[in-house]
C-alpha cells in the first residue's frame, strides 16, 4: 500500500493559475480541488479537510485574508500558503497573524510554490526570498500586550523587575 500523500486545496479566481498550480502540485501531492472565491474556499476545507491550502489574497465574495482566518477558526491544523501578486510586506506581516505558514509571489518559479509546501509540512514556515524587506512588524500594541503578559506571568511590576530577572536567568546580558 502506498504511502497516503498530503491533500491540497487551491484558491485562486484566476481559473489559468488554479490549474497550471493544480498540474505542479499533482507531481507530489493529492489536489482535492481547487476554488475561485473565499467563501468557496472555506466551505471545501471543511468538506476535503486538505492538510494546505494554497490561497490568493485578492479573491472576490471573501478575501483570502479572511477566508484563511475563517478556515483556521474551524481547523486550526490546515497549513494556509499565501500564493500572490502582493510584495507589500505588511500585507505578508497580517497572512502570517491571521494563520498562514507560508508566503510567496506570483513572481517565483514552479519549484518555490513546491519548496513552500514541503516545508509547512514539515511544520515550518516559508516566506519568499523575493520578498522585499523584513515581514516582522510588530506594532508597540503587539510588543506591550506581550510584554505585560510576561510580567504578568513572572509576577514583576515594574520594567526593572523584568530586566533582573532577564539577567538573573541569562536571557540577556548585563
């Protein structure tokens, strides 16, 4: 019996760049479907149950931003790989918030959407070399939700507090 091959769904309005996607990744993995809006994306991730989907951004009736959030809601465990047109840093910075494990451009090669799909599987994450800039925007509401969430947990009140104890365990140096 043959190894059970990892089930993919595709999401794209772009019925040329559902198949030519749908044609590569049949070369390695089982295509379930592919779909051309988000709330269609949705509702075959909760019918196929695919272990990634490969999904547009822009897409009509739901975005895949959001679509992709509603897809984790329901199954936390499907691998969202973000395949666009879109180099906007901040944009590839909300995929990665809102679930995805991977982040390419349109602009790759065929064997960079099949690298980013072996390394969610692998349980990593994939974001495109050809990505300008660094996609880890905090904003200081990120940063200070976390971090009082850390003095919280350490008991600390105050920023010196927190500093001690970073050095005290060697999480920085003094």
């Amino acid at each position: 019996m043959a190894p059970k091959r990892p089930r993919i769904l595709v999401a794209d309005d772009h019925t040329l760049v559902a198949d030519l996607c749908k044609k590569l990744l049949e070369t390695e993995y089982d295509v379930v479907g592919t779909v051309n809006n988000g709330r269609a994306m949705v509702a075959a991730a909760a019918e196929l149950k695919p272990d990634v989907i490969v999904v547009d951004i822009a897409m009509p009736i739901l975005n895949g931003l959001d679509a992709g959030e509603q897809v984790k809601a329901i199954a936390p465990s499907i691998k969202l790989v973000y395949l666009t047109v879109n180099p906007d840093p901040e944009v590839a910075a909300e995929a990665f918030r809102r679930g995805a494990t991977g982040y390419l451009l349109k602009t790759c090669a065929g064997s960079e959407l099949l690298v980013a799909v072996r390394e969610v599987l692998r349980g990593k994450s994939y974001i495109s070399p050809a990505l300008p800039g660094d996609i880890v925007n905090m904003t200081t509401s990120t940063v200070a939700f976390h971090k009082y969430r850390i003095m919280e947990v350490l008991g600390a009140r105050s920023n010196a507090e927190l500093v001690r104890y970073a050095v005290r365990n060697h999480i920085v140096s003094a």
